[in-house]
C-alpha cells in the first residue's frame, strides 16, 4: 500500500477460490479510503450498493474477518505514517451494524465464530488504547458489536439530523455479550445507562446520546467529517511525536485496564449457533 500524501485505496478482494466474487459488486470492491489531512489519518469506511456472496450488504459496515483485516490495516499505516490524530467516518446509513451474524450463519463459517469474536475484541482493544486521539464520525446506526466499536473511540460525533441509531440489542437476538465487550460499555457509557443499553437494548438517537455524553458533538450531516476533523486537529498535539504517542498509550491502557485485561483474552461463547436472529441477522419476529 501506497504512504500518506496521497489516498490510500484499501481494496477487499475476494481470493481466488475461497469466494464468489461479490454478488452486485464485482470481482473487488473498495471500502476503505484514508488520506492524511493536516497530520490528520481520515479514514472513510465507503457505502457502495451489493451484497457480499454470503448475503450480507456491504454497506452495513458489518465486522467480518475482512473488515477486521482491513482497518487493521490500515491502522498499520497510520501509525507508521507519524498520524497525530485518526478520525473514521462512515459513509451511508450505517456507521457499524455489529458483528456479521450472516457471514457467521454459513455452514463453513460456523466454526470460526469464536476466531472472529477474539479478532473483532482485539481490534476495540487496540482502538480504546491507540497512541493518538481517535474521533469517530458516526454518520449512522453503531448497533451491537457497531456500538462497542464506536465506543473504544476518544471521542464520538453524530449527525443531528441523521435517523441512526445506537443500541445493543443482544436480549432481543439471544447473545450474551463477553466481559470484555461488557467492560469497554461500562468505561464509555454513565452508570444510568449500563441497564438500559445492555438488558433492555433501549434504543437512543443523537440528541440523547449528546445529553449523556456519549457522543461529544452533534453537528449536521453536511459537516460531520468536518467537525471530526476538527476536533482532531485540535487534539492532535497530543500524538506530536513517538514519546507522546507513547504516553498516551500508557495512559489509555491504565484507565481501560479492566476492558483491556478482557478484549480478545476472557472469549466466551456468545451463542452465535443459537442466537435467535434471521437470515439477516436481525431480531426473529
């Protein structure tokens, strides 16, 4: 992959005799963009239309072993870029739509559930603890595993005037989420709302997610990267250079400890074989 200074396209393709090639979308499909602004790593996570071959739609930013393969990827290259600061925004309706209960519904999928489980928890993990400031712009729904995810950043922005969603809705899908999961909530959520999200899976939109800190601005859709952006630069003193990055990290892994301690290490089986969700992933009716 190129270095920063001029975009960076991350391309999933599908490996020859492993998969079809994506059902509406090609032989490969771009879903990450990420160039450097102002010292800035900005990565976009790209909407386009179609399905992968297991059915998923691409655009729900489901968690996938290629999704995890390709942020992680491109966190790689922010860091050895020297980002001062990274920023991802969604593109679409959906920031993160949760783990891809699809992907793991195939048959020869099954038995990688707990693998995917430890990858995804090991990416929060390295997020929550990532030695620079990290803003997400939530331009959509974060739900579930989504939710978590947006969770392990700095600091969230989400648009006013967007209908997403954030909620976590493993009561109504039959999962029980793992200590780590539990424990990055718990770090990022008021105790008010610990009940609420994680047994009654309440559902919360922009403004009451800003009254309870959740997310730390709420501007219009039009500048929501913008706002990410600037808020970023404005923190990005606090990556300025190898040592800081450093303690920042340091710092991070002391104040998550409990999160930390758990992501990707206390896996337990969430009940992915026995969920009781759809063919879409979604809460059986």
């Amino acid at each position: 992959m190129g270095r920063f200074g001029r975009t960076l396209q991350v391309v999933w393709a599908c490996r020859v005799g492993a998969h079809r090639s994506f059902s509406t979308a090609g032989p490969s499909t771009k879903l990450l963009e990420t160039e450097m602004v102002d010292g800035v790593a900005l990565v976009k996570m790209l909407a386009p239309e179609g399905n992968f071959p297991w059915g998923t739609r691409i655009f729900e930013h489901r968690i996938n072993p290629l999704l995890i393969q390709q942020v992680n990827a491109a966190l790689d290259e922010a860091e050895s870029a020297g980002a001062q600061a990274l920023v991802v925004a969604g593109e679409g309706k959906f920031f993160c739509n949760g783990m891809d209960l699809q992907y793991m519904s195939v048959p020869e999928h099954k038995n990688q559930s707990t693998q995917i489980q430890t990858d995804a928890e090991m990416l929060m993990a390295r997020i929550l603890t990532l030695g620079m400031p990290t803003v997400a712009a939530v331009n959509g729904h974060f739900a579930a595993a989504g939710a978590m995810l947006g969770l392990a950043f700095d600091q969230r922005v989400m648009s006013s005037d967007s209908p997403g969603l954030f909620f976590v809705p493993g009561i109504d899908i039959g999962l029980v989420y793992s200590k780590g999961m539990t424990e990055l909530m718990k770090a990022k959520m008021p105790l008010p709302m610990w009940n609420d999200v994680m047994c009654m899976a309440k559902r919360y939109k922009a403004a009451e997610l800003l009254q309870n800190g959740v997310v730390n601005d709420s501007p219009a859709s039009a500048e929501l990267v913008n706002k990410a952006l600037e808020i970023a630069v404005s923190l990005k003193s606090k990556g300025k250079d190898e040592k800081t990055r450093a303690t920042m990290r340091g710092i991070k892994h002391n104040l998550y400890q409990d999160a930390v301690a758990a992501l990707g290490k206390e896996v337990e089986d969430m009940g992915f074989n026995s969920g009781t969700f759809d063919a879409t992933g979604r809460a059986k009716k």
